[in-house]
C-alpha cells in the first residue's frame, strides 16, 4: 500500500518510515504544496497529515486534496498534538477521515493505519451499492410525502424490540430522503452505532459519542448532529443549498427520532424488567424449596412424636404394675403421662398449623410470581393486537400527505 506522510518536521517523517516501511510505501513530503502535488501523481491509498506546518496548515491542504477530484477520494488521517473537540471537529469538517494524537507509540499508529486502509477498501466496494442504493431510495420516494414515511416508521417502531432492526427501518426512511446517516442507540451495554452508507470512519464514532452532551441540533456546514438521550443522529449531507427542504427535514427528524427514543427506553426498561422478574423466579424458587422441605420435617415431627408418646403410654401401663405400687401411684403417674402426652399432641398441632401457614406463604408467592411472569410477558410483547395482523401497517402505508 502507498502511504504519503505529510509533516514539516523531520523527526516525525523518520518515525513514520520507521514504523511504517516494512508493510508499505512510504513517501515524504515536508509542506503543504509538496504534498498536494505528490499526492495528485502518485495517488496514495492512505495520506498521513500534520495539522501545525508553517504556510500551508494541515486543515488548508486536506480542504484542497477534497477539492481535488484526483485525491478526494483518499483518507486522511490528522496528526496533531492537540486532542481537544474543536479540533477534532475542524479536521472533520474539510473532509479528515481520522485523527492521531502525536507522539504515539509504533503499535498505536500501525493499528490506526489498518482501520484507515480498511476503511477505504470498504467505502471502494460499497461505492456502486450505495449509488444504487441511492438510486432505489429516489424511486421509492415517487408518491409518498415525506411526513408519510416519517408516520410509517413511527408504526413501525412498534413492531420490534430489537437495536438493529430499528436501525434498518430508521436507514429505510432516511434513504428515501437521500439522506446520508449514522445512528448511535445508548443502552446500559453501551453504544451502538449503525450507518446507512455501508461505512463509518473511526472519527464518525468518537463524534457520535461526544456530541451526545451537546444541544439538541448541532449543525456545521452541511452535517447536522440531532441529540436525545438515548439516541444520536448524524446526516452528512443536509441540503444547505435548497431551505425550504433544508426546514421540512429539520422539522421532520426531530419527531421522529423522539419516537425511537422513547422506543429504547422502552426497551431498555423491558429488558432490566425482565432480568428482574428472572432474578425473582430463580429466589422464589430457592425460598420455596426452604418452606416445603420445613413444612414437611415438621409434619414428620408431629407424627414421629405422637408415635413415641402413644407407645410410652402403652408400655407404662404394662410396667407399672411390676413395680408392686398402690392405686394412686399407679393412677398419678399414668395420668402426668397422658397430661403430657396431651400437651406433646398441641405441640404437634401447631407444628400442623404452622406448616399450613407455610404452605399459604407458598401459594401466596407463587401467585405473585405468576403476577408477575404475566406483566414481564406484556412488556415484552407490547405490540397493539391490530399491528400484529397487519392492519395497521397497511393502513399507515395508505397514508398520503400533501
């Protein structure tokens, strides 16, 4: 692969051949006007680019290479010692496609020279299906208005609990705007980023992510960041040139994507229901096999000791008139023994009712569990009876506004 360094400094040029040589072509150039005139004959697939050069800076010279329909095509990769936003987002708006933060390691650049050299062979195999893609999404888009599509996707948010299918029906709707997208859902796994065009630059991604503090719309030139708190969009291509369609899209997303917010929450909030509900099952279940298992060792207590009572009342009536006593001792002592015997058989009915009570207890749960087993299951499947058939997904896709 051809590699063209751009860099003023010569220690900066000698690490980057150093690192880089063994895998890859390197070329040098130490300014600006060198290096447009060697990127435009020999076409490099990647050009390394240092922002601070005297004369010509790094913003100027990739704002140039862009222009240029002979290198606009070839990444960017930003060096810079400077790893602030407002920089990250100059460097992106005249086109950089990543950005290094200088000094680095050897490892860290060869890592970065990997994602951006894959990054390019994806945006050239992609190139023809998203022109077609483009192409199908102009078709598409003949007899619907675009408050109509924006309608239909909201119907069909409700049809899908899943992060990627969202993403694809959004995309779906964006293309017939022709609009040019990438998408971040934030859920407690983390970010998610989809795109609509095939690709996303590693720069796209670290974007995505910090503007989520931002305002609610963020424009620079013709890209446009729309926040919510569980979704980012980016549209890298906002028709600034037309106003009036420029409007109806910034009016048109906003609701929109306020819809699939609420849907990640939702599903978010299903999914932390449902891990609960299964935490309580798994409880419940050990709780459960406690109170059977006392339940039934005090059951088998109470017959145990009934038993023995009963047999220690026998065999004293068959002793006791060996021992050679009077009536009235035999009498006292056979009576205590039956007093206490009585006493033992209480004991052993409340042991009776108390194992009851534990077996009410276990009801009493079970049913709390089938409550709440029945309630996961609604939140789970929270689509309206009528869209399940498909009766409102025709009925929305009948919708026509003009």
């Amino acid at each position: 692969m051809k590699i063209l360094a751009i860099d003023d400094e010569q220690l900066t040029q000698t690490f980057i051949q150093q690192v880089l040589q063994n895998e890859h072509e390197i070329s040098l150039a130490g300014n600006g006007e060198e290096g447009i005139r060697l990127a435009i004959t020999l076409r490099p697939e990647l050009i390394i680019l240092d922002i601070r050069m005297p004369g010509m800076d790094g913003y100027t010279v990739c704002k140039k290479l862009k222009q240029n329909p002979a290198t606009a095509a070839i990444p960017v990769l930003f060096l810079s010692a400077n790893n602030s936003l407002e920089e990250q987002m100059q460097g992106y708006s005249v086109g950089g496609d990543d950005y290094l933060v200088k000094p680095c390691d050897p490892k860290t650049l060869q890592a970065k020279v990997k994602v951006m050299l894959r990054y390019c062979e994806q945006q050239r195999v992609l190139k023809q299906q998203y022109n077609e893609a483009q192409h199908t999404a102009h078709i598409a888009m003949v007899g619907s208005s675009e408050i109509g599509m924006g309608m239909r996707l909201i119907e069909q948010t409700f049809l899908t609990n899943d992060f990627g299918e969202l993403a694809s029906l959004f995309f779906e709707f964006t293309n017939n705007l022709q609009l040019a997208c990438a998408i971040m859902f934030f859920s407690q796994e983390g970010p998610r980023s989809y795109f609509s065009d095939g690709s996303i630059s590693p720069l796209e991604t670290e974007l995505l992510e910090k503007m989520r503090t931002q305002k609610r719309i963020f424009d620079f030139q013709n890209r446009t960041f729309i926040n919510y708190p569980a979704v980012t969009l980016l549209v890298k291509n906002m028709p600034i040139n037309d106003p009036d369609r420029n409007g109806r899209i910034k009016d048109l997303l906003p609701t929109v994507l306020g819809a699939l917010n609420n849907k990640i929450l939702t599903i978010e909030a299903s999914t932390i229901f449902e891990t609960q509900t299964n935490e309580l099952n798994v409880s419940f279940d050990r709780i459960k096999t406690s109170l059977l298992k006392l339940t039934n060792s005090l059951n088998q207590n109470s017959n145990k000791s009934n038993q023995i009572m009963h047999k220690l009342y026998t065999d004293m009536q068959g002793f006791l008139p060996k021992l050679a006593l009077d009536e009235d001792q035999e009498v006292f002592i056979l009576d205590h023994i039956e007093k206490t015997s009585q006493e033992s058989v209480q004991l052993n009915n409340a042991s009776v009712d108390l194992g009851a009570s534990l077996l009410s207890v276990v009801n009493t749960l079970q049913y709390i569990i089938d409550k709440q087993k029945n309630i996961a299951g609604e939140m789970k499947s929270d689509t309206p009876a009528d869209a399940e058939s498909g009766s409102s997904k025709n009925a929305a896709s009948n919708i026509d506004f003009f």
